[in-house]
C-alpha cells in the first residue's frame, strides 16, 4: 500500500512519485503558476483528491 505521494513543482513543471516499497512510480507534466513547492501527500489526502478530480469541471489548487 502507498503511504504518500512526493509532489514536486519547479516552475511550470510536476513530477509526482509514489512507492509501494517494491515499485516505483513516476508521472511528470505540466502545470499552472510559478514558484517551487516540494511536499508529500498522504495517501488520504490522494483519494480526496482523486475524487474531486473524477469531476468533469474540476481545479484544484495547491499551495498558497
């Protein structure tokens, strides 16, 4: 089971990595506002999060 998920944001750019303990993931994109921003998000936090997003209209905003 993942416990968290690192998120880092450098500039315009995301990258998000998550661990099971045997496999590693990675996924990196593109993303809105400025600044760097390095945080972990719990693994309760990522299903709120995943079903906020399951909306068609959906933004979410992190940070500040």
């Amino acid at each position: 089971a993942i416990n968290g998920v690192l998120m880092e944001r450098k500039g315009k750019r995301i990258r998000l990595v998550g661990t099971d303990g045997k496999r590693l993931a990675v996924a990196a994109g593109a993303c809105t506002g400025e600044g760097d921003m390095t945080l972990i998000v719990p693994s309760k936090s990522l299903n709120i999060l995943m079903k906020m997003l399951s909306e068609p209209d959906a933004t979410v905003t992190i940070g500040k």
